[in-house]
C-alpha cells in the first residue's frame, strides 16, 4: 500500500499503435507474480506459452499470452496442478476459470487476475460480472480497498512496462464509475437527520474521478449531504458553489503531481472568501509542503479511516 491511499495508480501512456502489445519475461513476470524461471520451465515442459522472439532471441509475449497465463495463475490459485492444466485448451481453461469465479469465496487475487484479464479483452460483460460480485459479497467499501485498488494497482504497472492504449484505462475506469454511482444512488437519505453538509468536487486539471467518487459513497454513507460537482471545477467556480449552498465540508483530491503554489494558491483562494468551512484534501501533496504552508482549516487526508474519523468525530463540528 502506498503512504498516501488516494493517490490514484494509474500511469498514462498515450501510445499510438494498435492494442497487441509485446511483453518481456520479466515484464510477464512482475505482471503475473510467476517468476520466469518458472515461466521458461513451462514453456519447455508443457509448451504452455510460445512467445515470439526478437533478432537477439528475446523472448516476447502478446496480450493473449498474458491472459492466458493470468487465467493459469488462477486456476494455481484453487489447487489446479500445472500438469492437468496444461492439457487443457484455452476455452477449457477460461471455463475453469469462470467456474472458479462464481464459486468460490471472494480471492482477491483471482478477483483482481479477473478484471485484468477483462480489461486486456474488452471484455464488458465478464468485468461488470466480476465487479457486481465483489461489490454484492464485500460492499462498496471493501472491494474499493481489497480488490478494485489494488487492481488499478495491476493495471498501472501495465503502463510502466508496455505503451498501452489509453482506451484500455478508459474502457475500466468507466465501468467502475458505473457500479459506484449505481451503489451511490441505492443509497437512503433521511432528511429528518441533522447532519454536515459537503462539497466535493476535483479541482481545475484533474480528472481521475474513481478515488473522489468513493469519497461521496462514503460520505453518503454517513448520513451526509453531498453536492458533488466531478472534474476538473475552476476555483472560482468552487467559490461560486460555496456561496449558494454553504456546505459545512470541502472535499476535494489533487491527483497529478503539481508544484507548491499550484497545491496550496487554489485552496487559499477558496479558503480566504468563507468562515467556518473545513477544507478536506486527499491525494498527492507536494514534498515541499509543510504544517506551515496550510491554515488549520485545511486538513490532509491519506487514507479512507482518515475520512471515516472526521465523519464519526464530534471534534470539528458538534453535530457530526
């Protein structure tokens, strides 16, 4: 787990090209948690993957050879012996697999092997299925934390190790937004319950909404009144908000590197114009930031227990 949870993983590549991708050995090794000594061997043994080779005879893999061993790590995962599976053919072992999904208590592994497999494929169905599962047998909150994130986690070392599409995060990341917001709109309100209200919104050039949109799942969860603006919102805009409905919370996550003033300008900025509001930030501060260079209206959040203490706290207002 990273220092700060909220930072969200994902490392764009806008690559050209087509979606094959050619991985290394170890590139296949760190993505499958199969040491390449071992991968070798079963290529020898079994004859389980046939990687091309470059002039200098370097082994490289395609995205089918990475699903297929994904799918092999899965199998491994529920007491398959390599040898019984070598002997089975692609369909069969991506039936065994299905069968392993559907019935089998929640393994994070062969959950998150899964949604990677279904991102490489385009595959929609077999993704919102996984996702509707972890979701219905874990709740919201803890496929977040023990399957979806480290999952995005997974996908981010794609895009270290290969030039990946970027169709492939957005072919994700969109199906995860879906299932939040549907879990977010299932959500009862009690209007008759006094409690804080919140602001939350990404501010002016950020745009990865997965992290932000489980901060309001949370915060509705709660009880709390959200006003929840998305993307990429100028300060003004923010400001403008602010004066309209006075929520009592700011929330709001920075996500991209950014240097100091960058950080700390547009929160000074909202922060100058109201009384009484608290300022709510997760994700990626500046090293250079210190206490000092922030009010103490303006609170760092690095993990999702830091959210749930101000939401269960009685320090910062008397009504929570």
């Amino acid at each position: 787990m990273q220092e700060n949870f909220w930072h969200f993983p994902w490392k764009k590549v806008f690559a050209q090209a087509n979606l094959k991708m050619n991985y290394s050995i170890k590139e296949l090794e760190r993505l499958s948690g199969i040491k390449a000594h071992t991968i070798r061997i079963w290529e020898k043994r079994y004859r389980l993957l046939r990687p091309g080779r470059t002039n200098g005879n370097i082994r490289l893999y395609t995205d089918q050879e990475l699903m297929k061993l994904l799918n092999v790590v899965t199998l491994l995962e529920n007491n398959w012996k390599i040898s019984k599976i070598s002997y089975l053919s692609e369909e069969e072992i991506r039936q065994e697999v299905r069968n392993c999904i559907i019935s089998c208590p929640v393994n994070a592994e062969i959950q998150i092997n899964e949604l990677l497999r279904c991102t490489l494929g385009f595959d929609e169905q077999g993704f919102s299925k996984a996702l509707s599962y972890n979701f219905d047998e874990l709740g919201v909150r803890r496929a977040y934390l023990e399957i979806i994130y480290p999952f995005l986690n997974r996908v981010g070392i794609l895009w270290q190790v290969a030039d990946v599409h970027p169709a492939q995060e957005h072919f994700a990341s969109n199906l995860i937004r879906r299932k939040i917001i549907s879990a977010i709109d299932g959500l009862p309100y009690d209007e008759t319950r006094k409690r804080p209200s919140f602001l939350i919104y990404l501010p002016e050039g950020e745009y990865h909404e997965i992290g932000l949109m489980l901060a309001n799942y949370i915060v509705r969860s709660a009880g709390c009144r959200t006003c929840y603006l998305g993307a990429c919102v100028p300060a003004s805009n923010v400001i403008d908000v602010m004066e309209s409905i006075q929520p009592d919370y700011l929330l709001t996550f920075y996500v991209t590197p950014r240097q100091p003033e960058e950080f700390v300008d547009p929160l000074l900025e909202i922060e100058a114009k109201f009384e009484g509001q608290s300022i709510l930030v997760c994700g990626r501060v500046p090293k250079e930031i210190g206490p000092d260079d922030l009010s103490d209206k303006i609170t760092i959040l690095k993990q999702v227990k830091d959210l749930e203490a101000v939401l269960h706290s009685g320090d910062s207002r008397s009504d929570l």
